[in-house]
C-alpha cells in the first residue's frame, strides 16, 4: 500500500543525507520524496512517498522521529488533503499532430511551454493519475523525454 | 564581560562544564590547536596506540561509570579508525562523545592531506552528529552533543572540527541548557499502559521478566528486584542486561537466547506472559522469530520507541525511563507467595545445562572451571570484561553476576578487539576495583598493541587468555554446521600446512605468538597455565601484583558452548551437548 507522509525538517545542511541513509540502510521503498522551504525560514517539509504494510509504515515514522532533526512526522493518507505533482513531457510534434497535441493538453489544463519543429514541452500539474492519464495519450505520439516531480500535498481546513 | 577564547580554549572549557576528568586521545595535525591547550589542563589524558583501541576505552570507561566518555582522534584515518568503535556503542547505547579533528574549512572537500568525510561515514553509526561551521556554534555544539549521548536512549555523537574553527577567536560562554526541538525523549510511562500492565501480572500464572541492558543504563535494578520478589517473577537477561538482577537470587535464569540456559528459554517458551524491560529482541535473543513465546502475552517497557514492535508484535508496550515505570508498576503489583510455576521452573533448573568438562578431554584445561575460579577469588566482585567469541559466552555462563556494569562486553555488534582496549577504560574509571579481561587468543590479538597502554600507565588489569588455538565459536560452527570444514580457522596454521586440515594433532606447529613473550617485550608480569591445579595458584599471583598481569590459559582446543539454539532455531530446540560419535 502507498503511504503519504510529510516531514518537517530542519533546514540544515545534510538533512537529506540523515533521511536517504535512513531509508536505504532500514530498506524502506520510496517512491517519489520532494523537498523545500516552509513558511518558516529554518524548516524544510519533505513529502514522502512510501510503499509498504501498515508495520513497516509505524517502524519508518518511528525511526524518522528518532532523527534529531526531524521534528515532526505526519502520515497524511487518510486526511482530506490536496495533493500535486507536476511533469514536463517532451512529445514529438510536427505540423499534421501539432493541433491534436494542442487540443489534448488543453482539456488536461496542461501547457505547451516550449514549441520547436519537430516537438513540443508540455507542463503538466495534478494528481498522479491525470499526469498518468496524460502520458498514456501522448505516448502514441512518441515522448522523447519525460520528468516529474515527487508528490507535495496539504491537509485542508485548520492543522 | 565575556573573554574571547580560541576553538581549541572553548573546547577545553566546555569539556571541564561538562564535568569531564577522563579523555582518551590520540594527537595529529588537525587536533595540534586542542592537544596544545590540553598541555596545561587538568584531564586525565589516556594515550591509546591505536585510535580504535581509544575508543573501546572510553566505551569500557563510559559503561563500567555511567559517565559519558570522551575520545578525541585527528581528521582522516584518525576519524575512520574510530568507525568501529562507534558502532560498537551505537548497538549497546552507550553514551560517547567523539571529537574528531577535520581539515581546515576553507578546504572541506578539496581531497586535502588526511580529509574524510566522517560525519558522512558516521551517520548510520552514531546517534547524531555535527561538523562545527563557525567557532560561534561550538560550545553549543559541544552542550547538545553530551546532552545527546547521555539522555533518553544514550548513543555515541560525533563533534567534528575543522582546525581553523579550533584557532578562530571569539567571546565564550557556555549554555547551561540547551532545547533541541526535533529531540524529546519521553521518560514518563503512560498511566493507564502501566495499569493495564500491573492487571496482567497480577492475573498471569506463568510471568517471565526478560531484563535486557537498559535496566542499567536507567539504574532501575533494585526496581526491577522489587518487583520480581514482590510478585515472584523469574528473571532471565539478556548478554547486555547481566548484572541487572542479582544471579545468586533463586528467582535469577540467568542469560536466555543462542546461548541462554535451559531454565530461561524454556521459561521464556512457555510462559503466558513476558515483561520485556529495557532490551530489544535481538535475534540471537529470540531465535526463530515465529516460534518466540508463542504462548505469551508481551508487555515491552522501553524508552525508545522504534523498539516497541519492531521485531515483535507487542500486547502492553510502554515507551518510557524503566525505572521510574517499574516504581509506579510495583505499587500495582499485588504481593505473591510464589507462582503457578515454580516447581517447573526448578526441574529445568536441575537439569544444569552448562556444559563444561572439569578437565579437557586431552588434559587440558577447561574453560567454566577458571571462570569459577576468578568468581570464588573475588567473591564475585571483579569487573568482567570479554572480548568476543567462546570464551564470552562461557564468561556469561559460570560468573554468577550480581551488580549492575560489572560486566563489559560488546553484545549488540560483537566487537573482536574491543575488550582489552575496553578493561583499560574500565580500570581507569574505578581505580581501586579488580579489573579481568577474559580474552580469546584471537581477539586479544586484535588490539593487542594496547599492552604498552596497560603497560605505562600501570593499569592492574588481569588479562586471562582463553588459548585454544582457535577461532572458536567459527570453528564451532564449522564443526557443528558445515562438516568439520576448519576453513581459516586455526591459528597454528602455517603455509606449509596441508591445504585442508580439521585435526589438530601433537605435530601441529606452535602458536604464534608466544603471549608471555610479548607481555615481557612491554614489561609486563606472564605465565602460561596448563595444570588444573595451577589455576588458582597463578590467580592469586595475578590479583597480588600491583600491575597488569597475563595469564596465558591453554584450554581445550575444540571445547564447545553449550547450550546452543542452532541458527534459525528456536528456543526450545536447545543442543545441550556434544553428540556422542
């Protein structure tokens, strides 16, 4: 099962270290970490993606909260929250499915955000099944280079 | 008005706010600012020959006082050298703080003369640490790091610092607390966790405690006796945790797991509830993990959280000091007379399962008997500390351990080499106190160096060296596991040996080397034993001289430990002695 969770962290040098050394030394499997500034200038939040069962889930939030600089660790899966990713696709593109390309992007909500003659940059943000459904579409026309981001996600209301 | 002190006079300073007498260090280029300064301090300095042998001693040092140890190397090997020894009191929580001298800042990953990236190297090893960025930070760095290694679980925290941090000037002044907001340990046990716990004991027929290490680490001992004797509770412990219940009391099982004896493991196997305090279910405590006390209910009382069901699943945990959870646990309690199971208890009891022949089999001595003999000549108040092997388990076995930190090993990572160095560290923390190092004659050699330590700092301590010529407990295995196949195992072993040979033999060539003669080469004070008779006799000598002593014990060269779980094995499958051919 798929685990979302969000640390704050002290914004210091190393940090990352600390937690990547954590998880491969425990073998915990992750699937998308994204990582930077809060509201508050000496704390990072990094959003974890983790797969595993509900005991591996409780020993990888105990051993983060043994970290010294972690200070606090939240498993947000099953809390309303709002949760994105974004990717940029490269897809080839020449003048016969340019506008189809076009027209695809646009009822994603994406963008073209680069255009040159034989391809085009297409931003995309959103849960990982619209970014999912997007590339499965463009894939017919062939992606030449894909990347994403990992996950970042809020809890709604107070908290 | 506050005065400007350099890095080097800071760190001085702060180790004497600290309440440090002892520092065990090894000088170089980067740590010259620090070593100059402690010219004209008033710490005890220690010179280990090896820095891995510096930090076994602080360790030894750090266990056998309950104070914090301190070790201080130099950037590069210096820092790797202490790796080891870092993750050997990482395992078994022991609170250590390591200075280590880096490379000037301005060349911090320029591949400079002696640069290693040991808080990179040390990050899984230690329980935190820190590289000193401005001589600004560096008392407060200093403050954390011993707040760190001694409180909640204690651990090891490296102190790196770059040298021009140790020359920078700047005003001093020392915290007197610092708040570490990603750090809070939790030392108070939950009320109602510890209610439910009481309920349990009161109604359970068949109560084991299991005691690990961190019964002493939180100084709960008489605790942890009140509560056995009140409601007349077994008590087995761990390798760690001996020491922690007085093992003359009728109620004591002594070790329990791969090695523990037949009462505590089939007690543990067969009990309907276990108290598991200050300890962690290592595997060659629990041996084969389905089939660990498959009828009991667990309640696990520790400070550290990500112990609580970590390798178990837990009915009752309670996060918390052990101490003060076993005070308020014994006013729940209700008083007993004596429980469901006793009488069990004392037929597997009977059974005396430590296998130890009186004398070896080709006449020469047996392990257990020595052991005895060094528990009855100090009527059991010596300070035991082994290094890793047979010889380890047996010193487990036959010293009939009554106080806490009277017994110094390396449990959790098995260290070879780390007892000699750490008797040391222990002779220096309790001046007065008999100090037996019981050693193999191949961990010995591991930081055999350290004789010179000994040596110049006329520190008593009584070395006995378990000589069988062997890696024993490999050579065990290979007997047991893997058709006698003595793969680089035997120590007599020469190039021009046959390449295969699993039968010692009278033509077998000498032991290298001759243990007495090294000892003279540092001048210190040798004999060889190979008399039953003469193992008293040659004690007494050791325990009258001033010095350190050697005693080179030539035992049986395949004596096995028994009892023994097989690997992957459970508790209640004990091997209890050798399979007649």
């Amino acid at each position: 099962m798929k685990h979302t969770v969000a640390v704050q962290v002290a914004n210091e040098s190393g940090v990352l270290a600390r937690i990547a050394s954590l998880f491969s030394r425990r073998g915990f499997n992750i699937e998308s970490l994204s990582v930077g500034q809060t509201e508050k200038e000496d704390v990072s939040r990094i959003t974890l993606v983790v797969c595993g069962s509900q005991r591996v889930l409780e020993q990888l939030e105990k051993q983060l909260n043994k970290l010294i600089v972690v200070y606090k660790v939240s498993n947000i899966t099953n809390d309303p929250a709002v949760s994105r990713s974004m990717a940029f696709i490269k897809v080839r593109a020449d003048y016969s499915t340019r506008s189809e390309i076009i027209q695809i992007v646009d009822v994603f909500r994406g963008e073209i955000v680069d255009v040159a003659n034989d391809s085009v940059m297409v931003e995309i943000t959103g849960d990982e099944g619209k970014i999912n459904a997007m590339e499965e579409l463009l894939e017919p026309y062939g992606i030449i280079e894909l990347v994403r981001t990992g996950k970042i996600a809020m809890t709604r209301g107070k908290k | 008005m506050t005065k400007r002190c350099t890095g080097a006079e800071i760190f001085v300073k702060s180790l004497s706010r600290e309440g440090v007498e002892t520092i065990f260090g090894y000088p170089g280029g980067t740590v010259l600012p620090i070593y100059d300064k402690l010219y004209d301090s008033d710490f005890e300095h220690i010179l280990p020959h090896h820095e891995q042998g510096g930090i076994h001693a602080a360790d030894g040092y750090a266990r056998s006082t309950g104070k914090t140890g301190v070790v201080i190397a130099t950037s590069g090997p210096g820092a790797t050298n202490l790796v080891t020894g870092l993750a050997t009191a990482y395992m078994d929580s022991v609170p250590l703080v390591a200075f280590t001298g880096q490379v000037p800042s301005h060349m911090l990953g320029t591949d400079a003369f002696q640069e290693a990236d040991i808080t990179g190297i040390s990050m899984p090893i230690t329980k935190h640490n820190y590289l000193v960025q401005k001589t600004e930070n560096l008392a407060r760095i200093i403050k954390k790091a011993f707040h760190i290694a001694g409180s909640g679980r204690p651990g090891p925290v490296l102190v790196d610092i770059p040298k021009d941090i140790m020359m920078q000037e700047v005003e001093f002044s020392y915290p007197d607390r610092v708040d570490l907001r990603g750090y809070k340990p939790n030392y108070r046990g939950h009320p109602l966790q510890i209610k439910k716990a009481a309920e349990k004991i009161n109604q359970s027929r068949k109560p084991v405690l299991y005691a690990g290490g961190g019964v002493i680490i939180s100084g709960a001992s008489s605790e942890l006796r009140q509560l056995a004797e009140k409601a007349q509770i077994p008590v087995t412990t761990t390798l760690t945790g001996l020491g922690a219940f007085d093992e003359r009391s009728r109620l004591s099982l002594g070790m329990l797991g791969m090695h523990g004896s037949t009462e505590a493991n089939m007690a543990i196997s067969h009990a309907d509830l276990i108290i598991a305090v200050g300890c962690r279910f290592d595997d060659r405590v629990t041996g084969k993990l389905d089939e660990f006390a498959q009828e009991a209910e667990i309640i696990h009382i520790d400070i550290d959280p990500a112990e609580v069901g970590k390798r178990v699943a837990i009915d009752i945990p309670i996060v918390g000091d052990v101490k003060g959870i076993l005070t308020e646990l014994n006013k729940k309690v209700t008083e007993k007379s004596g429980n469901g199971w006793g009488s069990q208890i004392q037929e597997w009891k009977d059974m005396d399962c430590r296998k130890c022949s009186e004398i070896g089999e080709n006449g020469r001595l047996s392990p257990g008997p020595i052991i005895e003999e060094i528990d009855s000549l100090t009527e059991g108040e010596a300070f035991i500390v082994t290094e890793v092997g047979q010889h380890q388990m047996w010193a487990a076995q036959f010293f009939k351990y009554s106080h806490p930190r009277q017994f110094i090993t390396s449990g959790g990572l098995g260290t070879m080499g780390y007892g000699f160095p750490a008797s040391l560290g222990v002779q220096v923390g309790n001046k007065e106190a008999p100090v037996f190092l019981l050693a193999g004659d191949g961990s010995f050699q591991m930081n055999i160096q350290e004789l010179a330590t000994a040596a110049k700092n006329n520190l008593p301590v009584k070395m006995v060296i378990f000589n069988n010529q062997y890696l024993g407990m490999v050579r065990q295995w290979q007997e047991m596991f893997l058709d006698k196949r003595y793969s680089s195992t035997c120590l007599r072993r020469r190039a021009d040996c046959p390449p295969r040979c699993s039968e010692p033999g009278e033509d077998c060539p000498e032991m290298i080397p001759e243990f007495i003669k090294v000892a003279e080469a540092y001048g210190i004070k040798a004999e060889k034993i190979t008399e039953p008779e003469d193992v008293r006799p040659a004690l007494e000598r050791a325990l009258a001289e001033p010095g350190p002593y050697l005693l080179d014990c030539l035992i049986e060269v395949e004596e096995n430990v028994f009892p023994m779980v097989p690997p992957g094995g459970s508790l209640y499958e004990m091997i209890l002695e050798e399979e007649s051919e």
